[in-house]
C-alpha cells in the first residue's frame, strides 16, 4: 500500500496550502502511513520482527486522527473527551507493549481498542453532520465537504480492519496457521478497506479544491 500512498501524497503536497487544518492533519496521517509501509519492511528485512515498530505507528497515528476528530467535532465536551482519552489509550498501548503481548508479538489489544475508539469518533462526526442545522440554513451538502470524504474514508478502513486486529495473534496459532482461507478472507478485506480509503481521502482533496476555487 506504501506505493498508493506515496502517489496519494503528491497532490497533497502541491495543494498543501488551500488544506484547512483537518485536511492537514490528513496529510499528515498519509505521511505516517508511509514511514509505517517502508518502515515495517526495512525493519523486517534487517531484524526479522517487526511488530515493535506497528506499535510505535499506530500510537502516532492514532494522536494525529485524534488531532482531525478534535479539529472537525463541533461538541466541545467531546473535544476535551478526545484530549483526556488519548492518555488511557497510551496506557493500553504501554501495558500491551510492554507486557501483555510483548513487544515481539502483535499487539491487538491495543490495535483493536484504539480502531474501535476510532470508529466512535467517526461515527459520532457523521451524526454531527445529520444534526448540523448550519449546513441546512446555508444549503451546504454534506458530500461537497472534504473532512466528510477523509472521514468516511478512514470509518471505511478501521471497519474493515478491526477484525485483523482482533484476531491477527490467534491467526498465527499452530492450530489456526493452516487455515489459509480465513487468514486470506481477513486480510484481503483490511487491504479493500484501505484502498477504498485512499480514494475517498483523494475525493476529499478534490472537494477542498473545489471550495478554494
């Protein structure tokens, strides 16, 4: 996916300047997307086990998507909710590190419990939307909005991926390795999810054009 991301990225950096910051902090996202895409394979290629290195990004990412929901969520108690969360979250991620799955192994509590927390803060932005009586009295369409594009692009991946997390340690069992169909079923669905991301956050960056214009 580093390739995809790498393209993605270049129209980014040449409408930098016309991006709000939520189409920023997108930028950013991709920009951590692809340190993670080449990271991980580096890191592979030199030490064997990468897993360390996902634990790493997913914190980072994690703080930068928390930055977009914080910018784009209008309801400021839910905003102060997205400050003080981000620390409960980087205690899971230390504890999962450090000593419930280790720092060799894939860490899918963490993995799961910020896609889920992820997937709450996506949703609650659409339903933000539907209730956004501003938009009414300016007759604004929510689909001419990029945050809704970078929005409905990463609700997109996180539900399509958070069955990988849950299940990515029980699926390199002994017992479940051989079992190449789910394993198969799984992942091809985390990279259709992620796919579809990426062109729903370009659709994004051609709306924030559109309103510049």
């Amino acid at each position: 996916m580093g390739g995809i991301e790498c393209l993605l990225l270049i129209p980014f950096l040449i409408h930098f300047k016309i991006l709000d910051k939520g189409g920023r902090l997108i930028f950013y996202y991709l920009l951590s997307s692809i340190v993670f895409a080449f990271g991980s394979m580096i890191i592979a290629h030199i030490w064997k086990n990468n897993m360390w290195f996902f634990s790493i990004m997913y914190i980072i990412q994690f703080i930068i998507l928390s930055l977009f929901f914080q910018s784009t969520i209008k309801n400021a108690l839910v905003k102060r909710l997205i400050t003080f969360i981000v620390i409960p979250v980087f205690v899971v991620c230390v504890a999962d590190f450090l000593k419930l799955e280790g720092m060799y192994a894939y860490n899918s509590y963490f993995a799961s419990a910020r896609t889920f927390i992820l997937l709450i803060y996506g949703g609650f932005y659409f339903f933000q939307l539907l209730r956004d009586e501003q938009l009414v009295q300016k007759s604004i369409f929510i689909n001419t909005l990029p945050n809704f594009w970078y929005n409905s692009g990463l609700f997109i991946y996180h539900c399509g991926s958070i069955m990988l997390f849950l299940s990515y340690n029980l699926l390199q069992l002994d017992k479940y390795a051989t079992d190449t169909s789910t394993k198969n079923v799984t992942l091809t669905i985390s990279y259709i999810a992620a796919i579809i991301q990426l062109i729903l956050i370009y659709i994004g960056l051609v709306k924030a054009k559109k309103m510049r214009q």
